[in-house]
C-alpha cells in the first residue's frame, strides 16, 4: 500500500512509503527542501504498539559494589570454628552459604539490557551530547533561527567525534585482545553483515538435508555414537583411579598461599560455574577466600563431593 500523494521535484511522484497494513504510516506531509537541493522532504510518522522487551536475567553490577566491606565482612569471619568438625560437603555448604549472604549486601544485582534498548560500545555520554546538540541545531535551522553553515558545522564536528570514537574502541580492543578476547569477537560478530549457519549435512542414505531440524537430528545422532554401553578395560580402570577416596595419611598438602596465588590470577572476564560465584569476585577476594578454600582442598578425601582431580 502506498501511502504518498504528492508530488516531490517538479510535479513528479520520486518518493515511495509502502506499508503492508492499513494504519501504520500516519500524517505524511511534503515539507520544504533541505539546502540548496530542489528535491522536497516527506515526513511521517510510524504507529507501533509494540512494546519493548524486558530482560529478566539477573547480573551482578560490579560499578555499583563495595569490595571494601566484602573483604571486612569475610575477614571477620572465623574460617577455622566454622570448618571445625565438617566434612568436605558440609564445609563447602557453610563457606557458600557466608559467601553469598555477604555478596547479597556488598554487589547488587541488575537486569541485563536487551539489545534493542543497548547503546552502541563507543557511544560515551560527551558523544550523547553532541548528538543532542545536533538534533537541536537541526530544528532550529528549519526555523530559520540559524544558518545552513552552522548547522553544517555542528554535523561535521559530530560526525569526527562519532569517527574518533569508534577508532578509539577499535584500538582498545586490539590492544586488550590477549586479556578479553570474549569483547573482541564480539564486536567482530556485530560487523558482519551476514551469520554463519551450519552448512548442508549428507545423511547416512547419502541424502543432503538442509533443514534445521533434520541437520540437528544428524548432529545428535553422531555425537550419540560415540558412547557405547560397555567401557573398553582400560577406561573402566581409569574411572576407578578417578573414583579413589584419599586416605587421611595420602591427603595433598595445598598451601594457602598457593590458593591464592591461583585466585588472583583468574579471567574475571569468563562465565561463572555451577557454583555460581563469579571470577572477578574470586580475584578481588583472593587474599580473603584463600584460607578457606585451602582448607577445603584438603578435606577432599574425607567424603564424597571432593575426589581425585577436582
């Protein structure tokens, strides 16, 4: 449906504005030229009613956390009675169970912003309000408030800033690749134009199967394969070595300072474990958690949770 009925240059129809419903498009006017052009603007207006999406994944928002009373809190924390007579899931429950009661007050929790309300990555709040200025400037100028030159200017100046920051970015990421890699090709991901799919799959009948459906089912029937119900002599032997419960005369000496030592150098930029804590609180706390966790390490064959090799 085309919703536009005057004409734009010279009594001929140039612009179109083609809806596939009734309603959508509303108030089309033909408004004056832009500059020296001789070719006539259309404004109109889009209705929507659709509403934004709100995530509700929970994240911590480390911006907003007091590491400062985190470590006050753990530090005043008598890791010695509290392990005193626990075995390895027992001690593991009451050292989480502290931990997040005192992460609960120390970092808050946001909700995860949906990509349609997220700014771009190199848009900083002076670059808002450059942006802001130009928008002004630009309806100022339709009133004839101000000149075509300096409007013309304030868009230039915008237009470097939006450029320098977006090398600047660029530049940073290059830069921290070896550190972040995750944000790197993430904003690579973000560039392409087009996305990867899984290519066309050959079924076992020699047939190509495009479907997604069809191609998941072939996936998942290889990786299937692959597992057998009877394990070879040699892997059964290699889960019973794994399945080994430390005597108390065999148990590992773990030093606390080698716990810590590990902790303060952890990507604070990868996900979080099943145990649901978070990297970057693993490596600010490193010098609080260490005795604990060291402790922890050593009851490993006391019990079953804490095995060979974890």
């Amino acid at each position: 449906m085309q919703v536009v009925e005057e004409s734009m240059r010279r009594g001929v129809l140039l612009d179109l504005i083609l809806t596939n419903r009734e309603g959508l498009v509303r108030e089309v006017k033909v408004r004056g030229s832009l500059g020296c052009s001789d070719h006539e603007m259309v404004e109109f207006k889009i209705l929507s009613g659709r509403s934004k999406a709100k995530s509700r994944i929970a994240i911590l928002d480390f911006r907003r956390a007091n590491f400062d009373l985190f470590r006050d809190l753990l530090g005043a924390v008598s890791w010695a009675r509290v392990l005193e007579g626990k075995g390895a899931c027992e001690s593991w429950s009451a050292f989480k169970q502290l931990f997040f009661q005192a992460q609960d007050r120390c970092v808050p929790v946001r909700k995860k912003s949906g990509k349609g309300g997220r700014r771009p990555v190199w848009m900083s709040k002076e670059l808002v309000c450059k942006l802001k200025g130009k928008k002004k400037a630009h309806e100022m100028w339709k009133k004839g408030l101000t000149t075509w030159e300096e409007y013309r200017n304030v868009v230039r100046a915008c237009r470097d800033a939006t450029r320098k920051a977006k090398a600047r970015l660029e530049l940073n990421l290059a830069k921290g690749i070896k550190d972040n890699k995750k944000v790197f090709f993430k904003y690579i991901n973000s560039k392409r134009k087009t996305r990867e799919n899984v290519a066309p799959l050959l079924s076992d009948g020699g047939v190509l199967v495009t479907g997604d459906a069809e191609k998941a089912e072939i996936l998942n029937a290889f990786f299937a394969s692959v597992f057998s119900e009877k394990a070879p002599a040699q892997e059964s032997e290699t889960l019973e070595v794994s399945e080994k419960i430390w005597g108390m005369e065999d148990l590992p000496s773990v030093r606390e300072e080698v716990v810590q030592e590990r902790l303060g150098n952890t990507n604070v930029h990868r996900s979080m474990g099943p145990d649901g804590i978070h990297p970057r609180v693993l490596r600010e706390l490193a010098e609080m958690i260490a005795e604990p966790l060291s402790s922890l390490r050593g009851l490993g064959g006391q019990g079953r949770c804490l095995k060979t090799g974890r």
